[in-house]
C-alpha cells in the first residue's frame, strides 16, 4: 500500500493559517520555525514571502495574528533560534499589506519603525526589505512619511538600504524627498558625536551610506553628484571614507567617471594639509626633562 505523500508547504500553510486566523497559532508556528532555516546561515527567504502574501491576501481578517507575531520579543523569540522567523515573518507580512492596501500604511510604518531598533539583527534586517515593498507599490508616496525615521541611526539606515533597492527605486517619483532623505541620513551620521563609533547602529550607517549614494548617482545622475561634491567639502575623515567607497566599482569608472572625478576633485581639494614631521613644533613642554 502506498504511502499519502506529505503536504508541500504551500499546503501546509493554507490549512495552518486560517487556524492561526481563529486564534490556534501553535501549528502554524511550528511550521514556520521549522522551515524558517534558523538557526542558520540564511533566512528561508522563499517562505517568508509565502507567508506574507498568504497573509495580505486575508486582508484585516490577519492583522491580529501578524500584530502577535510582529509583539514578540527577544525572550519569546530569542535570536539565532528557529522562533526568530516569527517576527521576521510579521514584518514582511506588514510590507505587504500595506503595499496591497495603502490604507493600512500609517499602522505598518508605526510597528516597523519600532522592529527597525530591534535587537536581533535578522528582524531589523528585514525591516527596509518591507519599506522598499511598500515603497514600490503603485501610486506610493512613502516618501514623505518617513520624517520621524530620520533621527535614529538604525531606522535612518532602513530607509537608506529602502530607498536604494531597485524594487523602490526603479519606480521613484518623489525624486527631491528622496535625494533629501539621503541627505539627512548624510547629517545625522556626520554629526553624530565621536563616541558614536563604538555603536552598532552608527556602523550599520555607515555601510548603507558607503554604497547607496553610488546607487541613486547612477540612476539620477547630476543632483546626486552635486550632493556628493557638497558633502566632500565639509567632511571628515570616517566620512571621506565613506565618500570615497561610493566612486568604486566599473560604472564609476566607465561613463560615470566624469561626474566621480568631480567629487574625487572636491575631496582633493578639502583634504586636510599634512604636518611636516620635519617641521618643529614651538611651545610644547618638554617631557623626560629634568629640572634644575
């Protein structure tokens, strides 16, 4: 006699999650984390996608199960387990409503910009991935919704990797508000205090903004040069770095080399002058000297 052969997830999932709907969130849960691929290298990208668009697809009648996933904290989903999926998933099912029902926007943007400061890297990580989804979606203007993003150094960082994201950028229209959403992402790293360095969300600021600039000149071309030659006048050394990372790469070098070797000028030309370790510095107390 041969054996029933056992569901696919896509099955699975279409008897779990009408249950889950109706409040009996165990069984679905499990198959969640078990096929989550945590604790692991790399999140089951493929099923989270399943499961967000599951979700969208009930609309309002999902939006408690997704609210309870989306609540769960670092203890109820500790990272680097398999219930680490959990959240990421309500994330992701977040960005899809809000990409299939603008109305519910102002609700996601609200819980995703408190999982954007979340512990566990995976669940933060997953957050511009929903941004860009919503972002990207017909007649969106998320742009100018992300104002109180911009103050935090990892909420400002999901906008940034967000807005570079070809599934957002592709179909941008608010061309000025997302120039000026890079700029103050700009800002708030420039100004940061020095003690900064040592925060997680400062380095993560620093890695979107040592790419993304690079991104949007090669789609809109001039204004971002000219954003990117005013930035070189006035910045400091982490952030010449950072600068400097944007103008690698063949684009850079082929039919973009003329608007990057005008940033490459400025940064030149607002270089710090190098002291003469010849030169003898006056006024300074001697040490190892003694008195007499």
């Amino acid at each position: 006699m041969r054996g029933i052969a056992p569901l696919s997830f896509d099955e699975d999932l279409a008897i779990r999650l009408p249950r889950a709907v109706a409040g009996d969130t165990a069984p679905l849960f499990q198959l969640l984390a078990s096929n989550g691929g945590l604790p692991g290298v790399r999140v089951n990208a493929r099923m989270v996608d399943a499961f967000a668009r599951a979700c969208a697809s009930r609309g309002a009648a999902a939006e408690r199960l997704v609210a309870t996933m989306a609540g769960l904290d670092a203890q109820q989903a500790p990272g680097a387990s398999d219930r680490e999926i959990l959240p990421i998933c309500a994330v992701a099912a977040l960005g899809a409503r809000a990409a299939a029902d603008a109305s519910t926007t102002e609700y996601a943007l609200t819980v995703l910009h408190g999982l954007a400061d979340d512990l566990r890297f995976r669940v933060r990580e997953a957050v511009p991935t929903a941004l860009a989804r919503i972002g990207g979606s017909p007649g969106a203007v998320l742009v100018g919704q992300l104002d109180g993003w911009m103050d935090g150094l990892f909420s400002a960082t999901a906008v940034v990797l967000a807005l570079a994201s070809p599934q957002w950028l592709d179909t941008l229209k608010d061309f000025d508000g997302a120039l000026m959403r890079l700029d103050e992402a700009w800002r708030l790293a420039t100004d940061a205090p020095r003690s900064a360095a040592r925060y997680p969300g400062f380095k993560a600021l620093l890695e979107a903004l040592s790419s993304s600039p690079g991104v949007f000149a090669a789609r809109f071309r001039t204004p971002v040069f000219d954003m990117m030659v005013r930035w070189a006048a006035t910045c400091e050394p982490p952030m010449r770095d950072v600068l400097e990372a944007n103008l690698g790469g063949s684009k850079m070098s082929g039919r973009l080399k003329v608007e990057a070797e005008r940033v490459h000028r400025a940064l030149k030309a607002s270089a710090p002058i190098p002291r003469d370790p010849t030169e003898k510095v006056q006024f300074t107390r001697g040490r190892g000297l003694r008195r007499h």
